[in-house]
C-alpha cells in the first residue's frame, strides 16, 4: 500500500492503494509515518516527495474502513491521521507533494500540509466533507495558513470540485504541470532543492514553521471534537452506514 524508493538525494513516498483510490486506513497511516521519520533521518536524503500512484494522489479517509469503526475509534483514527499531516511540517526535511488525477476530502488536506504542492491542471480537488455530513476532521489549519480563513471557510462549505489551475490561483498549490507531468515537475524542484545547502534549507523551513504552523494542533482538537458531534447526526450516519455496509 505505499511504495518507499530513492533518486539520488530524494526519498519518493508513494501512496499505492488503487483498489480504494489509495484511500488512507490505520495501516497506511502507520506506513507513511514510519517512511517519513526513515528518510528524514537518512543523510543521504535531502528531500521527500510524496506521490499517489494511479488513479489519483488520494482520496481521503477510507470511509469504507471507518464506516466499520466505532465512533470513538473514528475519531482516534482521524487524530492520528491528523499527527501524521503535522509530522509533516516538523521534519526537518522538505516534503513536496505531486498531486495527479485527485486530491479529495483528507487527501486535498493532506497535499497542502506539505511544504511545497505541485499539481496537473487537470488534477481534480474537491473537499466534500461538508455535504456528506461533517467538518473536516483535521488539517484545517494548513489550510488556513495557505489560504486564509475567509476562503478556507469558503472552500470547506461550498463542497464544489476544481481543477488544478483553480488551485494554483487559489493559493492551494505552488507549482502548476501540465497533465500526466506532475511528479516530473515535482521531482525537479526535489533537484534543485537538494543542491542547495542542506542545513539553510532545513534552517529555513524550521524559521517558518512555527507561523505555518501556529495552533494546529488545537484546531485539529477542536475539528474532531466537532466531526464526533457532527457524526451523531442523520445525513454523517447515513454516510457512514452506507460506506460500512460495501
């Protein structure tokens, strides 16, 4: 479920789960957390860039595999999903996301906690949390941080899909391809990273994260409380059950 390999001094992190849309479920979060901490404490390793293999980069939480848990083992999953995002912000390693085909619900989420995204133009972002019942669980305020508060506010109730141009406009993404060359353009700014001195590049991401980053981890408590609310009701009940029952 998640390819680990190098190229040079850049670790590739693949999310490799086709059948489930490379949806995320306890094991792949486990997964990714355990790559990321290896290839941030490789020297060899200058920059991380993480990936989704066909059809799309990721599509959130496996509703299929949550619609089966409890509620409080929903929301415990959703923490440690939202520990894994942060994570990312504190390696002391650039992580850059390429984003191809999809970036949907926690896998959107997930793109914008790294520290540089590069997306298709035809690559499909879409937070649908909101319509199917809740607020988004975790991440919010890597969001914000990108976007501000008006338009995270905006994106998380609207619930409408775009493309990747749409994103780059946004201030969702930080470099646009063309479509099918995401991981290209990704890999070559891994490059041009990677050839910079490595201890200014970590000193630099070190001196913005705490802005970056600032109350994240309260939001991300605040948001579950809200999700675990927000499952109570009918239309998340409904969705969970519907999801569960496949």
């Amino acid at each position: 479920m998640l390819d680990v390999s190098t190229q040079g001094r850049i670790g590739i992190v693949s999310l490799n789960r086709p059948q489930r849309r490379n949806a995320m479920d306890r094991d792949l979060v486990a997964a990714l957390v355990k790559a990321l901490r290896r290839l941030d404490e490789n020297p060899e390793i200058a920059v991380i860039v993480l990936t989704g293999e066909a059809p799309g980069f990721c599509a959130g939480s496996d509703l299929k595999f949550i619609g089966r848990l409890s509620l409080e083992d929903i929301c415990r999953f959703e923490a440690e999903t939202g520990d894994m995002a942060r994570l990312l912000g504190f390696l002391r390693k650039p992580v850059i996301a390429s984003v191809e085909g999809f970036a949907l619900g926690g896998g959107f989420i997930l793109a914008v906690s790294c520290d540089l995204v590069v997306s298709d133009d035809t690559a499909r972002w879409h937070l649908p949390e909101v319509p199917i019942g809740w607020l988004t669980p975790w991440g919010l305020g890597a969001l914000v941080s990108r976007v501000g508060a008006v338009a995270a506010r905006k994106l998380c109730f609207a619930g409408e899909a775009f493309d990747g141009r749409e994103a780059r406009r946004l201030g969702l993404v930080d470099h646009l391809a063309e479509a099918g060359h995401a991981r290209e353009v990704a890999m070559a700014l891994a490059q041009k990273l990677a050839s910079l001195p490595a201890e200014a590049v970590s000193a630099t991401k070190r001196f913005f994260m705490p802005d970056i980053s600032s109350m994240s981890e309260v939001l991300d408590v605040q948001a579950n409380e809200a999700f675990a609310g927000n499952c109570r009701h009918p239309v998340a009940r409904a969705t969970l059950e519907r999801f569960g029952s496949r």
